[in-house]
C-alpha cells in the first residue's frame, strides 16, 4: 500500500500577504512520512495541466422513482419535521487504513446513493419537504486536497461532482461540508436516524430526543416490510449469483479437502465479488461438528470426506440487497444412513414452512409448522418424551433446532428488525414481503442426551420465499434441496 504524501500547502498570496496573515492549515500531517513539505513550484504544478472529467448525459438510477415514492411516503408520515438520514463515515481499521464502506441502508433505501459522509435531509415546506442530499464535491485541486489527503481522487478514486448527484439521483445536491452549521442553527422539530455520522449528532444534540428519533428509524423499518418490483428484482438477482457461488464451492471440494474451510470461504467470495458487491454477511463454511456452531465465521477448520459441509452464504448486489441461503452438503457427494436422516427431517420440516408462507397468514406460521415437523422426529427418535404437543408447549425441541425458523430480508440479512413487534412476528404475511425459511436441527459433539452417531452432526436448510397474491415463491429454487437431488447435483458438477 502506497505512502500517503501529505503536508502543508504554501499559498503565494497568503505569503505576499505578509507576516499577519494565518498560514493554511495542513490538509493532513503524517508522522514519518518522506516528503517534508510542498514546494511553491509542486504546488503550482499540481494546480494545473488537468482534463475537464464532467461527466454528461448521465441518466438517472434505476431505483430512482422508487426512492422518490419512499421520500414521499417518509414526508406524509412527519408532516412538518426535518428529517435527517445520514450515510455514515469511514471508520479506521488500523491506523491510516479504512473498514470497506457500506452506506446506511436508511440513507441508501432513499437516495439510491452509497457515498460515504452523505446526509439527505428533508425540509418542511407548506406542502410536504424539499429534500436535499448533501455530498463531498469533487475533490478541490486549487488546494491541493486531490493529492494530498489521504481521502483525496488520486488515493481514493474520483467521486461524482454535485451536479452529477443531481442528475443520478433526482435530488438537489449541496456541499456536506456546510451541513453542520446548517443544523446547528435548524429551528423547528428534527428527527435523525443515529448511530451513523457523530458530527451530524453533535450538530443536532439539542434539537432531538432519543424517542423521536427512535420513531423515525422505526418506520423506515417498517416501509422495508414490502417489497416493490425493483427490490424483488434485486434480490433474485443476489439469490441467482448464490446459486452459482455454491455451484463454485462445490466444483473445488477437493481443494477444500486438502486445505481447510477457508477456501470454500474464499471461492464463494470470489462470486459475490465477480458479480455483486460482497458477501452480504459472514459466510458461514462450517464442516464437521462446525456445523453444530450457528455463526461459525472462522472457518479455520478441516473439510473431511464422510463428513457434511453446512454451508450458508449469500451474494450482496451493488444495489445492497443480498440473498441468505443454506445448504448442507456430503463432502464426498453421499450422505451416510444418519446424515440422510437427519437432513431429511430438516427438509420435511422446511417444506411445512414454506407451504404455511402465503398472503394473510400470520408471520408466525411457517416457523410453528417447521418446528412441529422437528418435534415429532425428535420424539419419534426417542430423544424427547411425548407428546408432540408438551415439547412445543415447553420448547423441549429447542435443545436440538436453537434459532427462529427464519426472519425478514432485504438490503439488511435480518432485514427490518426495529419493526414493531405487532408489525413483524406478531404480524401478517402480505404480498411482497420476503423472508427466509431455515429450519435446523444440531446435535453438539459433547451431547450426552443423544447416540453417539448423531453427535457432531449440524443440518440446516435455507431458501428465501416472496410472498405472491396467491401463494409464495421460492426464489433460491434454483438449488436443489431433496437429499437425492443434491446427490445427483454435487455429482452432475464433479462429473
């Protein structure tokens, strides 16, 4: 990684200007680097000699008139108020070195935009509110700031001028950089989404309540709850990609064999950036009893012929919308008597859950079918005592499935989670909502309380279901999910 060159910058007229005149402030002062100073002569060179990189005719997003109807709704919602969404801020990673930046999804479920710094604020007018997106312009070369900070186009790369946010996003763009004192000197009701731009915080500190604000990011919560046709086009776009992503895993087993859980990590990784923006979450590539940890990301572990590979990954797009799925796969292409057992009671389980998602159902329904399929094997097995109902009743299955039966998605993996609770688990299903089914049944490799054949055995399956007018739709139908389909499947890609 390049050293950053960063110091002072003379400016002649300030010189000429005599000795009571305040020097620049540096743009950046970095211990250790190599280079003292800027020379007048660089500094003038640097000015000059560059090409007009305005881009022109630019079109706008292809969810903008969507984000215009949201903006829409959030202003009939808070008639009167300021609303403030920011994006975030970089955030240091190790020393002079950044966190991969993901924009807020509040700001970028309204703008379309993902620019870090980036605030859209919304002003009361008689009618409704103007809203604004405020923006770092291009990076200032009169000062030097494009090559010398180390957040300046020659490090970071060119950013998109305020004339051409206008026209991407459909929203009137303004310098971020006056944007605090704007707020300071706001008079009226303010609300912010918090836990993104601390300056953006201070600069409203008493103005808001923790309550208010609390509101709003509930609702933006809740208008995430349906999806419209561009989101659900985004999601099959990020659950196709994480078809092919597990296709890849599956080619290179025997790599995984002969190294270790992370290049089963690292080949899905490769998809999700090829073709999307990242992995939406941590890929969990849990082989063995791995499987029986519910978030295993270390993925440090051997991969075995004989034993079972949970994997359960999803691609994120550029648009932030990611996919969720799970499957468990024989590392050697066969399931063993037990595994097969296993895995089957599990996709038993998920076909109850799935057939229960239909518009007017409660929320509620899909997880009690699945979890009522798991309570009658467990019984069935010997390993709870009966009947079915008592072990729902006490949540005896739990010892053995642990986790909900799934949970909302969208550009969040659990997407929507600070809706209110009577609006999303106690809630109704309603066409173009999308949720995972993934029931699962783990049996630590310590559990005394089963045979020893299921111990260190982990099964979960997972598939993302559209809520349709007259039913649901699965969206990762893609992948098989029946235990002789993916035998024939892993075979079919070996071969």
């Amino acid at each position: 990684m390049a050293d950053e060159l960063t110091a002072t910058v003379s400016d002649p007229a300030a010189d000429a200007a005599g000795p009571e005149t305040e020097p620049e402030e540096p743009i950046k002062q970095r211990k250790n680097g190599l280079y003292p100073g800027v020379s007048d002569e660089l500094a003038e060179n640097m000015r000059s000699g560059w090409a007009d990189t305005e881009l022109r005719g630019l079109e706008p997003v292809e969810q903008a008139g969507h984000t215009a109807r949201r903006r829409a709704a959030l202003s009939a919602r808070f008639p009167g108020e300021r609303l403030v969404i920011p994006a975030g801020n970089l955030r240091t990673r190790s020393n002079d070195t950044e966190y991969p930046f993901r924009s807020s999804v509040e700001y970028t479920y309204l703008t379309g935009d993902q620019t870090e710094d980036g605030v859209l604020v919304l002003e009361p007018t008689a009618t409704g509110h103007r809203a604004t997106i405020h923006l770092l312009p291009r990076s200032d070369r009169e000062s030097g700031e494009f090559w010398l900070s180390g957040q300046g186009e020659l490090w970071v790369g060119r950013r998109h001028s305020l004339t051409e946010a206008e026209r991407l996003y459909g929203i009137p763009a303004a310098d971020v950089r006056e944007l605090a004192d704007s707020l300071r000197e706001a008079t009226g009701p303010v609300r912010v989404v918090r836990g993104h731009d601390a300056g953006v915080e201070e600069a409203l500190t008493d103005k808001v309540t923790a309550e208010r604000d609390e509101e709003l990011r509930v609702f933006l919560s809740e208008m995430r709850l349906v999806k419209d046709d561009f989101e659900v086009g985004e999601l099959q776009k990020a659950v196709d990609s994480t078809v092919r992503g597990f296709e890849d895993v599956v080619k290179v087993l025997d790599k995984a064999e002969a190294t270790s859980e992370r290049y089963v990590e690292g080949t899905f990784f490769l998809r999700a950036r090829v073709e999307g923006n990242d992995v939406g979450y941590g890929t969990i590539a849990a082989a063995g009893p791995h499987a029986c940890t519910l978030h295993w990301v270390r993925n440090d572990g051997p991969v075995r012929s004989g034993d079972l590979l949970l994997l359960d990954a999803g691609v994120e797009t550029h648009s932030l919308y990611t996919a969720d799925v799970t499957r468990t796969l024989p590392v050697n292409g066969a399931y063993s008597e037990i595994q097969k057992k296993i895995y089957d009671a599990v996709y038993d389980a998920q076909e109850a859950g799935i057939e229960a998602v239909r518009p007017g159902a409660k929320y509620r329904d899909f997880h009690d079918a699945a979890q009522h399929v798991l309570a009658e094997r467990l019984v069935e097995w010997g390993l709870v005592e009966g009947p079915v109902e008592r072990v729902l009743e006490l949540g005896l299955q739990r010892r053995w499935t642990l986790h909900g039966t799934g949970h909302m998605l969208g550009m969040d993996v659990h997407d929507c989670a600070a809706a209110r609770t009577e609006t999303y688990v106690d809630g109704t299903l309603e066409p173009g909502m999308v949720l995972t089914v993934e029931p699962g049944l783990y049996f630590q490799a310590d559990d005394l309380t089963v045979p020893e054949e299921y111990r260190g055995i982990g099964v979960r399956i997972e598939d993302d279901i559209l809520v349709t007018e007259d039913g649901n739709r699965n969206l990762s139908a893609g992948l098989p999910r029946r235990s002789d389909e993916i035998e024939a499947w892993m075979a079919s890609l070996k071969g």
